[in-house]
C-alpha cells in the first residue's frame, strides 16, 4: 500500500454513519413474516417426522406449513418472495484511491498472463460495502410443491418423500443488496454539513471544509472501486462539491444551506443501491465461433 493515509472520519459521522448502516439492515429485517419462518422449521420438523416413520405426525405438520402458507397468500395473492431470513456482511477496503490503481495494475498483469486465482485474490478485496442477505421463500411454488409430497408419505415412501422436501428447501432464494460504505460515509458526513449549515450564516468555515474534503475523498474512492457510473453518477455531485469548495474559500461568503442541493443529490444515489441486486451474468462464447 502507498504511505498515503485517508482521511479521518470525525465522530459525529462515524454515529451517523453506524446509525445508517443499521437502519438498511433492520429495515429488510421488518420484512421477514413469521408465517414464512414457521413454515420453513415445520418442513425441517417434518422431515425429522419422516426419518422416524412417523407418518401421522408428518401429515399433520404438513397441514400446519400449509395453512400458514395461506395466510401469507391471503395477506397478498401477488407475493412472489417472502423474506425468512436477513444477514449481513461488511467488506471495507482499508487503502487510498492509488492503493486501488496498483491493485487494478496488478490485476490486469495477473490476467494477462493467465494467473486469473491469484487476480481473483486481490479482486475479492477491492470493495468497501455492507452486504446484506436476504433468504426468501417462493410462496408460489411451495404450497405446490408440498401437497406433490403427501401421496409419497401416504404410500409410506418416506425416503422419497425426504429426498423431495430437501429439494422443497434447496428452493429457497438468496438475494442481495449491497450498499457501497464510501458513499454511505460521503451522505452523512455531507448530513452532519448540512445541520451545521441549516439557516446558519456564519457556521465554522474550518469544520465544514474538512466535512466536504472527506465527503469528496470517499466519493473518488467509490468511484476508483466502481460503484455506480462511474462517468454519469459521480460527475453532478464533484461539481456540486467543487462549488461548495468554492464558497467555502470566500471569506465573506454565507454558508446558509450550501450544502442541501449536494445532500439530496446524494440521497438520490444512495437510494439507487438500496435494491436488491441481480447476480451477473457470465458471458458466454458466440456458438458459431466456438464451433468453427
């Protein structure tokens, strides 16, 4: 890593930044429905019915997933997904913007010449973001699928039928939302300026200068890392900062809400993350030219 140091979060927005990171997770974590949970430990208890013969008792349990699945359903016929579960997972990268570079140039040799394990090594560490996992139950398919399972344990066919609610489990979905931390630090160190600067003429020019630089230095580090555009999404919130820059270097200059046109261009963005990502996709080779 170079000698280069980042910039020293103050403690008002390292509060506000655990406060936000908090909120994304237990926000997802208010979505989980009981009846979901429920009926996904019955399946594990019926399970435990059938490895013990227990054909009555993995019926009746069956029933009992059944109902609460219904429940669900009737709650809202249009629910593709509900979510049983919520974990989370932080990955922060702990250097500077030219850290990132000499990563990315050392990537780019590793795959040229083919060492493409030990690039993925050094790729695995190029993200500063909270990850957050969210383990859902298709309700459009389960119910389907257990009531195809009650005429194996009603043959007694219990290994078959176990053979199949594993299945029923391994169709559980995992989802993802990541929220990218050099942004989210940017948002509220730029929050903690604009309180300071709310209707206030004469706010510390010094405190609010060394706001925006590290708002500014994690923007560029989220931007050096790829989160976003990394053109369109960062270009309108530099030369919002520029201006503010620019303010803040006058010295009779008012400091009255400089800072609320950046603060919601910044929520604006950082919405954009707080969705449930798709997986990419892997490129595949053009048939014909594989062929030939």
């Amino acid at each position: 890593m170079s000698n280069k140091k980042r910039l020293q979060e103050q403690k008002e927005v390292t509060k506000k930044v655990e406060e936000a990171k908090e909120r994304y997770v237990d926000q997802q974590g208010q979505k989980v429905a009981q009846e979901a949970v429920d009926a996904v430990n019955m399946i594990i208890d019926v399970i435990e019915h059938l490895k013990k013969k227990n054909k009555e008792e993995a019926l009746a349990t069956i029933e009992k997933v059944l109902g609460k699945l219904e429940v669900l359903i009737a709650r809202d016929p249009s629910l593709q997904l509900v979510p049983v579960d919520v974990k989370e997972q932080i990955i922060d990268f702990p250097g500077t913007i030219d850290d990132i570079i000499e990563a990315k140039r050392v990537v780019k040799e590793l795959i040229d010449a083919g060492e493409l394990q030990a690039a993925r090594d050094i790729m695995l560490n190029l993200a500063s973001e909270l990850d957050i996992y969210i383990t859902a139950l298709p309700i459009g398919t389960y119910p389907v699928a257990l009531k195809a399972i009650v005429p194996q344990i009603e043959a007694e066919k219990f290994e078959e039928a176990i053979a199949l609610l594993v299945e029923v489990l391994e169709t559980l979905v995992v989802e993802k939302i990541v929220i990218p931390l050099p942004i989210l630090r940017a948002e509220q160190a730029i929050e903690r300026a604009s309180e300071l600067t709310k209707d206030q003429e004469n706010a510390d020019k010094e405190e609010l200068k060394k706001l925006t630089a590290y708002a500014k230095e994690q923007l560029l580090l989220a931007q050096a890392l790829g989160y976003g555009r990394v053109e369109e999404d960062y270009k309108p919130l530099l030369e919002e900062i520029e201006k503010i820059e620019q303010i803040l270097g006058e010295e009779e200059s008012s400091t009255k809400n400089i800072f609320e046109e950046l603060r919601a261009k910044l929520s604006a963005f950082m919405k954009e993350f707080n969705k449930k990502k798709e997986p990419a996709q892997m490129p595949q080779a053009n048939k014909e030219e594989s062929s030939s």
